[in-house]
C-alpha cells in the first residue's frame, strides 16, 4: 500500500497517558485539514490520519469493507 515506505519515517515520545495526547494530537490533525481537502473525504465530519479508524467525535466512516478492529 505504501510504495514510499523506505522515505517515512516513525516518530514517538513516552507520555505517561497516551490516550489523552492521541485525542490531542488527532484533534491537531482534523483541525489542520484545509477545508478544500476536507470536502473530498468519504467522511468530512472525521478527518482522521488514514490508518486510525476512531478519533475524537467517534468512528469515522470509510467505506472499507469487512473493517472489524476496535481499539
């Protein structure tokens, strides 16, 4: 799926509560999403990362199928 995958690179940093700073960082995110970027997606109302189902607001809507995982 990633055909750059040599060219990204995995940054972290420990935290002592991790779901507080993903909600933090996934708001950051959909607050960041140019409106013009926004109106493309299959659900504009949760612009999340494309890898990351739930966020704040809740579940977003992808139209993958057979997409089960929580968590």
């Amino acid at each position: 799926m990633l055909s750059i995958l040599d060219g990204l690179y995995v940054h972290w940093a420990k935290t002592e509560n991790p779901e507080l700073v993903e909600m933090v960082m996934l708001t950051a995110f959909g607050e960041s999403v140019a409106d013009q970027a926004r109106s493309r997606l299959f659900d504009p109302a949760h612009p999340l990362p494309f890898a990351n189902l739930e966020g704040p607001g809740g579940r977003k809507q992808h139209g993958i199928q057979g997409v089960t995982g929580h968590g």
